[in-house]
C-alpha cells in the first residue's frame, strides 16, 4: 500500500534526505509544530551556510548576521513578505502553522510575530520532507534577500 506522498510522487524513502532517518508519517500528517521544530533548524543552517559564503567571517559578526535573519521578527516579515508566491497549499501549512499552539512563551517577540515566526518554520520543515528542496531554496532566498534589503 503507497503513502499519500507517494501517491502524489514522492517517495517516503528521500524525505528528509539530509540524514538517514525519514519521518515517521507522511508530511502533511505530521503536526504544524513539529514541522517548525524541524524547520526552525533547517533555516539556520541555511542562514550560516549564506553567511559563510561571504566574506566577513568574524565569528561575532556572523553571530549578530544570522540572529538578524532568524529572530522571530525576522522570519514573521519573511513569511508576510512571501505570502504573494506561495501556492495554495504553502499557504495552507503558512495557516496551520500559525495556529498551532507551542505552548511556550517567546522571549524577545511578541505573540503575533512568534506566530508568523512558526509558520514559517513550519512551511521550511514542510518542504524539506515534500522533497521540495528547489522550493525550499527558492523562499530561502528570496527571504534572506529581502531582509537583507530591509538593513
């Protein structure tokens, strides 16, 4: 019997194919929070691996570079800024990871933009375990390139 994903021409084998070790039910099973939970650390590897490639390499620049792009703020306008490309079911996970309840408090955002930071997130997680990696590259940059606009 396939998986949903493999319905549609994914493979559940590749999913997540960074590390061994696919999820354990098709994406869009999986909860919006868990699906941050993995993109929140997909996000900053993507922004240090931006980082690295330019030519300031301070270890404490780099530092206040990429706390830039991946606070909470950062990734709310992002995810604001993206809505305008996003296909109808981007924007659906956007939706579902914006309701999902963390149950944490954040530190240094408010509610809204904590929020919006999560689906973001979530959308990253999500097309990471789609096998969407030219997708997931595409809103990556255009992310990193607006914010970097914006300073």
């Amino acid at each position: 019997m396939s998986s949903p994903d493999e319905v549609k021409g994914q493979s559940q084998k590749g999913a997540g194919e960074w590390f061994p070790y696919p999820p354990s039910k098709p994406a869009k099973l999986i909860a919006p929070i868990v699906l941050a939970y993995v993109g929140d650390a997909l996000y900053e590897v993507a922004v240090r691996q931006y980082l690295v490639s330019k030519t300031n390499l301070r270890p404490n620049h780099l530092h206040r570079s990429a706390t830039q792009l991946v606070s909470a703020k950062a990734q709310s306008k992002i995810v604001k800024h993206l809505d305008a490309v996003l296909s109808d079911d981007e924007r659906d996970v956007v939706r579902q990871g914006r309701n999902a309840k963390s149950g944490s408090v954040p530190k240094n955002a408010d509610v809204l933009e904590y929020r919006h930071a999560t689906a973001f997130e979530c959308l990253i997680g999500y097309l990471y375990y789609t096998n969407q990696t030219e997708r997931l590259n595409e809103l990556v940059e255009i992310g990193i390139q607006y914010m970097e606009q914006q300073s």
